[in-house]
C-alpha cells in the first residue's frame, strides 16, 4: 500500500492528446447526441398528440409554435436527427454483420452517413412544403 507521501501520479486518459479528431469518432459523437435530441423531441410528438385531443385551440397553439421561425428550426433539426440517427444505425447494423470494417469503408459509410442525413432531411422538408402548398 501506498501512503500519501509516495503517491505515485498516472497520466490522465491521453484520447485528446493523441489521436486527432476522425470523421468516424465524430459521427459517433453525433450519433449518440442525436439519440439525446430524439428522447427529448419526443416531447414536441407529445404536445402535438395532446393538443390534436384536447381541441381546436390547443392545436392552434402548438400549429403556431410549430409554424414560426423558431418552431420551423426546431423540427427541421429534429427531422436531421431522426435521419442521422437512423442511418448511424444502419452503418451500426453493417457493422454488426461484420463488414464496413475496413479504412475506406468505415470513412465511406461516415460519409453516406452524414450526405444521405441532409439530403433526405432536405428533400422531406421540399416534400413536404410542395405538397402543403409553399411557405
């Protein structure tokens, strides 16, 4: 046993001083904060389902929350992390089958992971206000 006077000191974990930022270790990062904003955008889900029930003045409330420029980011970021979240899972599941595992396909599937996430959340959202009528 040690006693204080011969403490001996170990190195913090060294992850920020040795390896340098990577497409893949950010994507995780992002894949993990996506699923946060998921569980906390359940509760935007919950307000419209309440609101639908409750009657026509509470949906107005929630159709003009959702409706100004604030509540249009909002969803707009929450249909960005459904995407992001979705397609993290299904590099995830490739993953779990046991391939993607190689430099170039590991940094590929990063890539399509992010392209195809704003892409998408980018053509729901054109989708969407072309057949809600415009602006």
């Amino acid at each position: 046993m040690a006693d204080s006077k011969h403490v001996i000191e170990r190195p913090l974990s060294p992850h920020l001083q040795i390896y340098r930022p990577m497409l893949t270790m950010m994507m995780s990062i992002v894949h993990r904060v996506t699923g946060m904003a998921l569980f906390f955008g359940t509760i935007l889900m919950l307000w419209w389902l309440i609101a639908a029930a409750t009657g026509p003045t509470a949906y107005a409330t929630f159709q003009w929350a959702a409706g100004s420029l604030i509540g249009r980011l909002v969803l707009f970021g929450y249909t960005w992390a459904l995407f992001h979240h979705m397609l993290g899972g299904i590099r995830h599941f490739i993953w779990d089958t046991g391939r993607g595992f190689g430099v170039n396909e590991r940094e590929w599937l990063a890539r399509a992971t992010l392209i195809g996430s704003i892409a998408l959340t980018i053509l729901i959202w054109i989708v969407a206000y072309a057949v809600r009528g415009g602006v």
